[in-house]
C-alpha cells in the first residue's frame, strides 16, 4: 500500500495529501508503544546485581598508593589498640599509606579509653594517634547532661582531646527514660556540649543517613541496593522515625545554641549530594567542620563542582574514612589528587556509577588531609608533619574554642 502510494506521489499533490491523512490517522500512543515494544530485550535481562559491564574506555590511569601529604583520619575506626598486635598492623598500613595520624573514633571512654592510650604510648607511638571519647547517650533523663558532663571532664583530662564519634543512633534510635525518642536539641543535653567548648574539644558527630534511606524504597530510589541488602539502614517509616530535613533542624538548633563549639559533621551531613546546602551551613556557622568519610562516591560524580566547593570552603573539610581498610583509601586518595576519568568506586551497593578526579590544588589538600585538623583537634602531634610544606603555620592558627590548643 505505501508503495502505490509512493508511486502516486510522483503524478501529483493530492496522492501526497492522501499519505499524510493515512500517517496521521495512525494512533500517536500506538506509534509510541510499538517503539516501545521494539526496545525491549529480546532475552531475559540480567538483574541490577548481575550487570557488571567492563568498560571499553582508554584513558589516562593514576592509581595513587600513598597520599601526596600525611594525613590525619579524623574519622578512625581501627580495631581497638589496647592490644600491641592491633596497634602493630595499623601502623604499618598507615605507613604505606601516609596517615600521619589516626583519630580513634570507635567508642571508648573510661577505662577502655586510658588502656588504649597507655598502649600506644608504651610502644613509642603515641605521636600516631590521639583519641576522642564517647558520650553515654542512652536513657538520658534528669541529671543526666550533668553525668555525661562529668565523664567529659574526666575523659579529657584522662587525654582525649574530642568527642565522637556520636552515633546517628542520637536523634534516630536512643530514647530517654521516659520512653521517647531523645531528639539532638534536648535541653538536658546542653551543659555537655558547653561543657566541649569550654575544654575546647570539638564534637565530631553523625546524624542520620543519606536522606534517600529516609524516601519509599522504590525504583527510583539511588540507594535501592544497599536498601535491600541492609533493610534495618531504611528509615522511612514516619512513624518510628523523623524525616531527613526534621532531623537536621533539630541538629541545627542545637549547633545554634552553642556558638563556642566546635562541631564536626561526620559524612559532610549527608550534604555531599547537595554542596549548596552545606555550603549554606558553613555560612551559618563559622564553629562548624565537615568530614569526608564514605560520601566518595557523592564527590567522585560531580569532579568540578566539588573541586570549587573544596575551594571555597578549604579551611572547613577534614579528611575522615570511617571503616578502616587499608585498601580502600587510596580511591580518596585517587579522586583527590588526580584528574582521572571513570574510575571504579570501592563499594558497588552505595553507588552504582563511576568516578572522577578532582585534582584539588597543593593547598587545599595540604588543609584537608592534615592543617584543619591540627588547627582544630587541641594537642596533636607534630612529628609525623614535621618538614612537610606548609608545616610553618600548621597547627598554630588560632581557634575561639580551641582553648586547650593554646597551652
Ligand atoms: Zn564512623
């Protein structure tokens, strides 16, 4: 039919009009299904665990073993280092590494703290980790924040030189003793974090998770994977739990109340996906700090956007990797340093795409890997940076609340 009507076309305009009125009168949502139609796998698609495609791409490769500067791990969680064959085998992966310092982040106060503390100087290695206590944030009620308080201070002048890290089970999971949920700003809570700015200890906490685990766990979600490998990680029944955004003003005014502490966001706040936001926060508050653990593949997507946000806000980030394996940080260290081009991520269920470098100027690593935290964290060490470029002024810039960094 279409032929003679081809054929017809070349004797004249009224056979054209006759093709068009046929074309047109052809159903557009037809059309559209029958495309759809011919796009569908003619065999059995593989699932979203199965498709692993090796790319074809040729590019420029730089791999990057060992961090350009040392560097200080805010967010460390080596196994416990009371024990010498631990302490042993974390150094030598913070040798080939170029960690200059580990902060212990794992929970330890009391005598679970000083046993750690008294271990690493025995073995001539206390100049390779400081150490920051927990907070007992359970069933807080009345006189609590005077406890916890106390504790502090005697934590402290035991040698931890923070707090933290505070699990996002503050404002998610903890209650108080009256059964309900103990939300970030309770006032009891107040005296503990004043108490922090008067010892001038900063307070590296976490709150909540990426704001996807708080969205219906479906199709579109970005973290559908990890959401159906770890079902316990979704927090989107409003019932149990407050939203992403209610969570974090709850955070914020309790930040707001406490302008003489010095407060760092594990995770850059779940922000990482949203520079804009956090950049905003910065702005709000000039006490507050923001750790780059286990957002890597949030930066590694948007290479230049996060380059002029490091920048930007170059005094404010801290290098932090959260769960320790040693084979893991070079991919920080990769999209730091570098300017390649789609390169794997460690952890195929937080994303699914690839990354790319930053290549942040000498500067601005030089601050994030180890001059922010030696401005900020009283009392560390300074063999490990000792005739590092830019070691003149590290550690000596001044801090409204660093108080004890002064002595
Ligand atoms: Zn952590």
């Amino acid at each position: 039919m279409m032929a003679n009507m081809m054929r017809g076309s070349r004797r004249g305009v009224a056979p054209l009009a006759a093709v068009a009125a046929v074309l047109l009168s052809v159903p557009a949502d037809a059309d559209a299904q029958n495309r759809r139609r011919n796009r569908e796998p003619t065999v059995p698609p593989p699932s979203i665990t199965e498709y692993k495609p090796r790319s074809t791409l040729k590019v420029p490769e730089h791999p990057v073993p060992r961090a350009k500067y040392p560097v200080v791990d805010v967010h460390g969680h080596p196994p416990l280092l009371n024990d010498t064959a631990n302490v042993r085998r974390v150094v030598e992966a913070m040798d080939r590494l170029n960690i200059g310092v580990m902060v212990q982040a794992r929970g330890s106060q009391g005598e679970r703290l000083t046993s750690q503390i008294e271990t690493v100087r025995s073995m001539g290695l206390g100049h390779r980790f400081v150490f920051f206590t927990t907070l007992n944030l359970r069933e807080v009620g009345p006189g609590s924040g005077a406890e916890i308080a106390a504790q502090l201070e005697r934590d402290v002048a035991a040698g931890a030189v923070g707090i933290g890290e505070i699990s996002k089970g503050f404002g998610l999971f903890y209650t108080k003793t009256d059964g309900t949920r103990l939300a970030l700003d309770d006032p009891e809570l107040d005296m503990v974090w004043k108490t922090a700015g008067r010892l001038g200890v900063p307070v590296f906490i976490h709150t909540g998770d990426p704001a996807e685990f708080f969205q219906p766990h479906d199709y579109n979600n970005e973290r559908w994977l990890e959401m159906a490998i770890f079902p316990n990680r979704q927090l989107n029944d409003r019932s149990r739990f407050p939203t992403f955004d209610e969570l974090m003003a709850e955070r914020d005014r309790m930040i707001a109340r406490h302008p003489e502490t010095t407060w760092i966001l594990a995770h850059m706040s779940w922000y990482a996906n949203d520079l804009a936001r956090l950049g905003a926060l910065f702005d709000r508050f000039p006490n507050v700090y923001a750790e780059v653990g286990a957002i890597l593949y949030d930066l590694g997507r948007q290479p230049r956007t996060a380059r002029k946000f490091f920048e930007r806000y170059a005094d404010r980030i801290l290098f932090g990797k959260d769960s320790f394996q040693p084979d893991e940080y070079p991919y920080y260290w990769r999209v730091f340093e570098t300017e390649d081009e789609y390169f794997d991520y460690y952890r195929d269920y937080h994303a699914f795409w690839k990354l790319y470098g930053m290549r942040l100027p000498d500067e601005v690593l030089r601050k994030v890997y180890f001059e922010n935290a030696r401005r900020i964290i009283p009392n560390m060490p300074r063999a490990p940076f000792r005739g590092v470029t830019g070691d003149a002024q590290a550690g000596n810039g001044p801090h409204p609340t660093a108080s004890m960094a002064r002595k």
